[in-house]
C-alpha cells in the first residue's frame, strides 16, 4: 500500500484507536474452532488471526467464518481446525499506511476487519469498520470546512454586493418607518 501525507495524522498508526485498542486475539492454524470460539466469547471478539509462529498473520476468522463455513456446513467444531475455515491471506495494512486510503478499500472491497502489522509483518491491532467512524465525521467536517471557504473566496465579490443591497434595504426601511 503507497503511504500518503496529505495532511499529519493520516497514518494508522496516528489513530487513537491504534493505541488504545487492545491486543488481537490470535492463535495457531491448529487451534480447533471450538477453542477459537471460547476465546473469542470470553473476550467479546468478533474475529481471531490466525498466526504463524512468528506472529504473522496467515488467516482469519470472523464469527460470519463459523456460521457460514462451519456450523452451516454442519462441521464439528471440536475437531475443526482454524485452518480449515480461515481466510487465508488476508489484506494487511502496514501501521503507517493512510487511514482514508484503507476506508476506501474496505468500504470498495466489502471487507470489516483490517489487520495492522508493523514493519516486520507483526500483528499490531486490528481496526474494523467502526474504528473508522471516528475519523470520517472530522474528515467530513474538514472537506465541508474547504469547500466552502474556497465557494465563499470565490464568489466575494457578489456577498459583497448581495450584503450591502440586503443592509441597505433593512436601512431604508428604518428610515421610511421613522417619517
């Protein structure tokens, strides 16, 4: 992924989130789904990454993961390896990517859970979409902010106009009530 500086604090790493979120669930392709599961409902996590002995992230496995793959297949969990329904090589963000650049592909490519590895490719924290919601209504603010402070630098010249016809007008009919 091309890292962007458009404007400081674009990067993952910059995030709040990216500090305050807590360690990923993570776990070993052997690990049997019903293990996964259990960790994941005493945690209240939605998803587990799958990691290889030097923690890098070789899969994942959300909760759609078990409903879809394994318990609509009619699989035994108890037996089941994460490796047998995880998604396998996931997209990876690299902690200093930008935000907005990663908000448009998971939105694009209909994907809810990012992985964020350092740059040994280590698992870091993992943003979902809701992370994201944070960011959005500031960017959005900031654009709005922009885009009419260029409309309003643009067009000065006919305010101008408009507000002294509008103070005039409110000036005349002052003037004519006194008389």
């Amino acid at each position: 992924m091309a890292q962007s500086t458009q404007r400081p604090g674009s990067r993952l790493m910059d995030r709040p989130e990216y500090k305050s979120k807590p360690k990923p669930l993570t776990r070993s392709p052997e690990t049997t789904v019903f293990d996964a599961v259990a960790a994941m409902s005493d945690k209240n996590y939605g998803s587990v990454m799958v990691v290889d002995a030097d923690d890098k992230v070789i899969g994942v496995v959300t909760e759609r993961d078990v409903m879809n793959k394994l318990v609509g297949k009619g699989m035994d969990a108890k037996t089941t390896k994460l490796s047998d329904i995880m998604t396998a090589n996931p997209r990876l963000a690299v902690e200093t990517d930008d935000v907005t650049d990663w908000m448009r592909q998971m939105s694009n490519e209909r994907f809810r859970r990012l992985p964020v590895v350092d740059a040994e490719g280590r698992i870091k924290v993992v943003f979902t979409q809701g992370d994201f919601v944070s960011y959005s209504w500031p960017e959005l603010i900031y654009q709005a902010r922009s885009m009419a402070t260029a409309n309003v630098t643009r067009n000065f010249p006919y305010y101008l106009i408009g507000g002294g016809i509008a103070l005039y007008s409110i000036i005349m009919v002052i003037v004519v009530s006194m008389l």
